[in-house]
C-alpha cells in the first residue's frame, strides 16, 4: 500500500521484514548505532552515522525504537568525513575513559528539526523507549582547533515531553479511561512483555477564566506502574499524535497489530484504506479472479519459503565445514589446535598428528602438531592468547626441534610457533605482526618460523582467488623468522603518483617494469593480499597494450583505496 508512508528509525530486522511482508509502504532509516571504543586507551574522533531523510514532512508515520540499543564495532572508515562543502572537518570527540559512544543524542536533533512540519498535518509519531539519559557530546573541529561541549539526551525530539524521571520496572496496569475497548484489550494482552525505564508527570495547563490548572486534555496516559504512575501515553489531538510505549520484548508483533487494528481508529486519515468497510474482505464477496489469484500467491509463497528453507540449509551445512576459519582467530588449547589440524588438512598437507593422541600416559606432551614431509619433519607449537607472546613462548619450539633432530639423527627438523594473539580483540584491531624485533632476530637466528592465525585466515581466501597455489603456501612453513605468504615472484611496483575517478585511475611511472593490458595486480590490505585487472594503459595520452618505462595511466577494474597503497605485480 502507498498510505501510509512510514519511515523507521533503528527498529529491529524482525520488525522491518514483518512490516514489509503486510505489506506496509516502509523507508529504513538509522539514527545510528552505539559504537564499542573499549579497545582505545587515546581520543578518538567519531560521526554519528546516521540516515536521516531530508523529506521527512513527506512521511505519515515515523517509528523509532530507542529501546534497540544494538552495539557495533569501530570501524576507522565510517568515521571519516568524505564529503565536505564547508572545509570544517567536525567529528564528536570520544575519550579515551568511554567504553561506547552512543550517536543518538546528537542525530536526534536532526529529527527534532525536521518533524515540525509533520505536526502541521495529518501524521503519527510512535517511539519505544529505553531509560532517559543526558549524555555529554564533545564537538571539535579539526581544521579551526575549535570545541563546544553540550548534553543531548535521546528524547529531546519529542515535544511537549512532560517532566519525567528514571524508575525500571515490570508490572503495568492499563489506563481504561481514555481508550476503547479494543485498545484496552490490545494493551492487556502484551502486559507481560513490558520494561517501563521512566515515570511521566501528567501536564497541566491553566484555565484562563478561573485561573485554576487542570491536566492538559491533549495528553492520554495509556499504562502506568502499579503505584498509579504513568510509563506511558499518547499526546496530540484528531489530526496528529505522539505515541510513547515502553520497551516490550518483542516489539515487532506488538507494532504491527498497532498498526493494523488500533492506530487506524486513532487517526483513519492517515489510514484511508484500513477504514473503508470491511465486510467486503470475505470470501462471498470475492472479486472476479481474487480467489485464484489469492491461491497462486499462496502457491509462491509456499514455493520461497521451501527455496528459503533450502538456502538456509545451504548456509548452515557452509557454516559448519568452515567453522575452523572462525575458530583459528577465536580459539584456544585443544579447539584451536584441532581447528589449525583442519587448515593444515585442508591446504593439502598429508600425514598431520595431534599429538595429544600420540602423548603416553606420564609424558608430558611438547609440540601440538607433527607433520611428517618429503623435506623433513615439521614440528608445530600453537598458542591461544589473549595479549602478545612472551620471548620464552616464541623460542620453545627451537628446543622441541632439536630434540626431535636427535632422536632422529638427522637435520631435517623444522619448527614453527603459531599464535593466535589477542584473541578477545576482531582480528583487524589485532597488532600485526604481534611479534618484538629481537624475537624475529631470534627466530632467523634460531632457524624457525613465526606465523599467525590472521596470517592464515587471510591465505585462505588467497587461495581461493587464485592469488597463491596451496603448494606454494605449503612451501613457506619450512620458512625462517616471520612466514611470509606474499608469493615470491611478486615484485613492487613504483608508488602511485596521483589518483582519480575514485581510485578506479591511477598514475604512476615504471622503471624497467613490464606491464600489460589484462595484467593483474595486487596489493595489501589488512594483512592480506586482493587483486585488481588492468583494463587500460596510456602513455602520452594514447592506448598501449604494454609498456617499461615512462609514466603512465592505469585503469583498473576495482578502485583503489587512496595513492598511499603499494602495488606488486607477479613476474
């Protein structure tokens, strides 16, 4: 249906796909979600991230679920102003004794601005509550050094908000004097699932012709604590309304029978076709084609829903042979060890021990993984941390290697540690390499490599692109000091000159470096490599199908994330 239009504001995926699927006209928006900073101990600069429509005087309903108080990662390049008429470079300075950086506050003030106009006309505002709080917003810019300091608070865009203060609780009785029948027994049948965070003072206003106060009769207390106070009401009038509930567990069936059964009763103009009559809907009064046309839409659904099932067979049966890609980087003791056993099975490695099994009663058990190879044995020391490795756990697998030579009486031992280090932190906020430069020194020295579970997760991947073969991973775990997995016939490029088009241009000048149309190339990113195809070479303004030296035009098929990045290119 095209009536009403509604726009949602952080309700929950359950919540939007249920609307859509009823068939409710519905604009996602986003006032932005609560940030995790926990891992800084410096300032941050942040941004809102907010997706607030400029046309929000179009909109006959906006929802906005302030008890979805969902926790996202920090990621660097949400928060970064990339388009900039105005050369000042305001971001919200975090510091560093914040855990979360909650955006809300501060885009809530675009919404107070811009529902003015939706106040003029036919219009309901309905918004789910979390507990009240003033949190303070620092605002710097960084091109004028200048700061303002100020408190918002979620609530600050609902007007007429009436004195207020913070009280949790989960007992409510239903207010039946101002509503219907129908929306007392709405109410009712979701008493259970209610959290109430604040108690609201009911408003009053002064008669002028006695000068006495009396409660404002545009404000309707819907539920109330069982101390009579009120969690909750709707404020307007016949033409708009504002419609505060509590937190309820599930809000997304609760909104929809609102808005299918109770909201049209309140304000039909903003639901013209849920008040025509409704007799008409049964089947005795089916239009010309409606029945068999109902049935083959039932048909099709029926039809996605068994697709649907399928795929999220598909998905399931996926999640569980990767698994092991997940629990290398979360892992440790024996889950970690079992999930590298899978790797090291998977890139192709014949003959690989848990050592566990092999351990006899009474022995203590030293290396986790032996590997026996054409080249030799490889020993496999695995560590689960949560910080970085200590000297003494980087170097106890050269003493494993030469015991193990002895015992053979032969040199054709290898050993190599593998860490998972700081394993509570994503695997982009890791430190990498996590490793000291005299434990690196050391383990040339001492002959033995150094790999991480990042390292390998990202191989992966660069084995599925075709980036490296399997057999050329395998070839680098008899490496010395930090295994590098770039192939060895990569060579740099020169550095990228300038950019443009986004990055999908890039200029640059080679010297004695051959480079062809349909050539690939490649470049690091977090601690892995991803290839890009040239699709065309200029020198002096003209095409070429290969090129050595001068400076030149590339144009990739991918853009490039700035001018700053290195290029390698295979021989």
């Amino acid at each position: 249906m095209d009536k009403p239009k509604i726009l949602t504001l952080n309700v929950t995926e359950k919540t939007r796909e249920l609307l859509i699927s009823n068939n409710f006209n519905i604009t996602e928006g986003s006032l932005g979600k609560t940030v995790d900073i926990s891992y800084f101990s410096e300032h941050i600069f942040c941004l809102p991230g907010h997706n607030i429509p400029n046309n929000l005087h179009e909109f006959d309903i906006i929802i906005v679920d302030l008890s979805n108080e969902e926790i996202k990662s920090f990621i660097k390049e949400e928060h970064v102003i990339e388009v900039n008429k105005t050369g000042a470079e305001v971001y919200l300075l975090c510091e560093p004794s914040m855990t979360l950086f909650d955006p809300r506050g501060v885009s809530v003030q675009k919404l107070l601005k811009g529902l003015e106009e939706c106040y003029k006309k036919e219009f309901m505002l309905i918004v789910f509550q979390n507990e009240r709080e003033y949190l303070p917003y620092n605002f710097f810019d960084k091109k004028s050094r200048k700061a303002r300091n100020t408190l918002y608070s979620c609530f600050d865009f609902i007007p007429n908000l009436p004195g207020m203060y913070k009280k949790t609780g989960f007992e409510t009785i239903v207010v039946e004097d101002y509503i219907n029948n129908d929306f007392q027994k709405f109410l009712s049948k979701y008493s259970s699932e209610y959290i109430y965070h604040n108690i609201f003072e009911v408003p009053e206003i002064r008669v002028e012709e006695s000068g006495k106060y009396i409660p404002n009769p545009h404000f309707y207390p819907l539920l109330t604590s069982n101390n009579n106070e009120v969690i909750s009401y709707i404020y307007g009038d016949e033409k708009s309304q504002i419609c505060l509930f509590p937190e309820v567990k599930d809000n997304s069936t609760f909104l929809l029978e609102f808005l299918q059964e109770i909201a049209p009763s309140i304000n039909p103009n903003v639901f013209p076709f849920s008040t025509q009559i409704k007799w008409t809907a049964d089947p005795h009064y089916a239009l010309p084609n409606h029945m068999k046309l109902e049935e083959e839409k039932q048909e099709l659904r029926k039809e996605y829903e068994e697709k649907i099932a399928l795929k999220d067979d598909e998905i399931k049966n996926n999640e569980e042979k990767y698994k092991f890609l997940h629990n290398i980087l979360t892992e440790t003791g024996d889950s970690l060890v079992s999930a590298l056993i899978q790797y090291l099975n998977w890139l192709g490695f014949e003959n690989v021990v848990d050592m566990d099994e092999k351990v006899i009663e009474g022995n203590v058990k030293e290396e986790d993984i032996q590997i026996e190879t054409s080249r030799g044995l490889l020993v496999i020391e695995v560590k689960g941390i949560g910080g970085t490795s200590k000297d003494s756990e980087c170097s106890q697998i050269a003493k494993i290697k030469y015991r193990r030579s002895r015992e053979r009486g032969e040199f054709d031992v290898f050993g190599l540690y593998i860490v998972n280090h700081q394993r509570h932190l994503p695997a982009l906020k890791r430190q990498n390499p996590p490793f000291t430069a005299e434990q690196l020194s050391d383990a040339i020295d001492d002959e033995r490599g150094l790999l991480t579970t990042w390292q390998l997760f990202n191989s992966f991947y660069e084995v599925e692109s075709g980036i490296i073969t399997k057999e050329q991973l395998r070839e680098r775990f008899y490496d010395f000091g930090l295994i590098d997995f770039k192939s060895k016939d990569f060579i740099k490029l020169p550095g990228i000159s300038e950019v443009f088009k986004n990055g999908s241009i890039i200029i640059l000048t080679l010297e004695n470096t051959k480079i062809k149309r349909g050539d690939h190339i490649f470049f690091d990113i977090n601690g892995g490599f991803e290839q890009l195809q040239i699709l065309e070479i200029k020198f002096d303004d003209q095409p070429v199908e290969e090129i050595e030296n001068g400076e030149v035009g590339i144009k990739l098929n991918k853009p490039l994330n700035g001018k700053s990045t290195q290029l390698y290119i295979r021989l």
